[in-house]
C-alpha cells in the first residue's frame, strides 16, 4: 500500500527521472557526482548545472502559478530579453581614474539599475494580465503579442547592439559564490520560499486553484478571479526580470534579440514535467523545480555524450515526451488495463 501510495505521489515520478538522468550522466562520465573546492567555493558537474538552471527554475515558478490559473505566458522570454537589456544600459560602465587607478564606474547606482529592470518586467506580466483578465483576450494570444513586440522593444532599447557590462560588482549575482554556493540559487531559493509560505500559509493556492478549476465558480464564491490573474501574470513577469538579471549578469551583456530566446518553452516544459495539470488547478512548486533540473540535466548528458547538434533537439523531445507519458495517470491506467486484457485472454 505504501508502495502504491508513493507511486502515486505528483513528485514520484518527476524525482525517479532526474535521478535516471544523474545515473545515466555517471554511467559515461565517472567524474559526474564529484565536488571540489577552488577558492572557497565548490565545483563540478552537479553545481554547474544547478547554477545553469537557475534562470529556468524562476521563470518556470511564475509560469507555475499562471498555468495553475489556466492560463499561459509565451512572452517570458522576450521579458528577459527587457530586463537585461535595461539593466546593461543603465549599468553600463564608465571607464574612469580613482585614486590613480583604471575602474569602471557605472552610469546609475546597481541597485536602481536592477530595481528599475524588474519593475519593467513588471508592467511586461501586468499588461499581460490586463489583457487577459480585463480585455478577455485568450492568453496565448494575450502573450504571443508581447513575445513578438518585446523582442523589438529590447532591441530599442540597446539601439540594435550588443550592450557589454563592465561593472564587476554586477557580475557577482550570476557568477559570484556565497559560502560556497553559486548565489543564484540563493535568489531561487527566497522566491521558491516565498511562493511555498504564500501558497501553503494562507488561501492564496487556494483561490489559484479555485479560478484554475472553475472561474466562474470562484468568482461567486467572493474570489476576485481578474484581480488574481492580473497580478498573477505581473508576478510571472518579475520571476522572468529576475532571471533576465542573472542571465545578463553571467554573460556580461545584453543580446536584445537572443537572450531568453526558447526560455518560455522551457519554463513550460519544466512546469508539465513536474507534475503540474496544464488544465488549470493543481499545481506543484517544488514539482516544477525538479522539472527545471530535469531539463538541465539532460541538457548536460546530451552535450556531454557527443550528440550531434542538429540531433540533440530532438533527442531532448522525445525523452521529454516519453517522461510526460509515464506521468500521465490516463497512459498507465490505459496501458494497465490492456495488459489485464492480454493475461485475460491468455
């Protein structure tokens, strides 16, 4: 019984992929699960590619919650490509003379810089929302506006060039170590938190669950249903700013027209992976989570077992497909039952 109930558990089989894909990575590189310590802080395959998911873990948490409300956000990428292209331009970095010595200065405090980069990102996810709970519009199409405009906005912005940072202190939140562990997954962690003490604490996930299941049921029950997609939308929008932030930051530029480019496919991606219903309603945080490592992770053993590049793609598809099968409590009771059929007969 304890068996079947843990079969059963929404993380169960999110967690036996990721732990496939770690077996399969140690099969052909011995080396996979080894850490080491260079300089105070720690290496190897497994903190590269928890560090690499980062940026996909947030933009997957926000994505989380407005699936959970039947919804979809393909723009998150183009916001992205806003936050970083903000964030460069105002940070910049001026070379100038202090106390005798070259250093760059940047053009306006890191702190503005990134608070002004975030709440872009905000308004991206609020005009979203606007456009899905107050002008009624179908989210894809709602988002594919964006996806489509934010691109050009972000080019705008960085007049068509690719904006280089030369402020270091910026580039310690994408490649920077505190006690040793990669900071971005720090900033994971705090918004992860939150989301779990404000899903789990108070009725939040429940009238996300609610308006995912039933809108209009939710909004006789007292819900303000376009209330909580508006900001849950704006919310989507800050996770993708954020991620925008640490992308810039670990590679010390802004490519308008290539940063977060394919991200929103994989936030959805890491978001169905992990157990979370894309008709709405239930939803899993931590699901997502292990869905972001799982794309990562495969990621990792695809380029690091030689497969061609024109191949990977769909390599990645098909395990991606295969996993979301096995997932599916619909396939196996189908696929049980047939099997009952055959003993049956035989």
């Amino acid at each position: 019984m304890n068996i079947q109930a843990c079969l059963r558990h929404r993380l169960f089989w999110p967690c036996a992929t990721l732990l496939l894909l770690c077996l399969i990575n140690f099969a052909f590189n011995p080396n996979f699960f080894d850490i080491e310590i260079k300089n105070g802080a720690l290496y190897g395959s497994v903190i590269d590619i928890l560090n690499r998911a980062a940026p996909v873990m947030l933009v997957a948490l926000g994505m989380t919650l407005v699936i959970a409300t039947r919804g979809i956000d393909v723009s998150v990428g183009a916001t992205v490509a806003i936050s970083g292209a903000v964030v460069a331009v105002m940070i910049g970095g001026t070379l100038a003379i202090q106390d005798g010595v070259q250093t760059y200065v940047a053009n306006y405090p890191m702190p503005l810089a990134m608070l002004v980069a975030v709440l872009v990102a905000l308004l991206c996810g609020l005009w979203n929302g606007a456009l899905v709970s107050g002008v009624g519009m179908q989210p894809i199409i709602a988002t594919l506006i964006l996806m489509v405009a934010g691109r050009g906005v972000a080019q705008l912005i960085t007049e068509g060039q690719i904006v280089t940072i030369y402020y270091e202190p910026f580039f310690f939140i994408g490649n920077g170590f505190l006690f040793g562990i990669p900071f971005s997954l720090y900033i994971v962690a705090a918004v992860l938190g939150l989301l779990l003490v404000l899903t789990q604490k108070t009725a939040l996930g429940l009238f996300i669950q609610a308006v995912g299941l039933n809108p209009t049921s939710a909004r006789f029950s007292g819900i303000s249903a376009r209330a909580l997609v508006l900001w849950v939308y704006g919310f989507c929008g800050v996770t993708a700013g954020i991620a925008g932030l640490i992308v810039t930051s670990n590679v010390k530029s802004a490519d308008g027209n290539n940063a977060g480019l394919g991200m929103e496919l994989d936030a959805i991606l890491a978001v169905a992976l992990g157990g979370t219903s894309l008709d709405g309603g239930r939803f899993s945080l931590m699901g997502t989570v292990i869905g972001a490592l799982i794309i990562q992770t495969l990621t990792y053993a695809i380029y690091s077992l030689g497969v061609p590049p024109e191949v990977n793609l769909v390599v990645k598809a098909v395990v991606v497909f295969t996993v979301c099968l096995i997932q599916s409590e619909k396939f196996r009771s189908m696929m049980f039952t047939s099997k009952q059929r055959v003993e049956d007969k035989s």
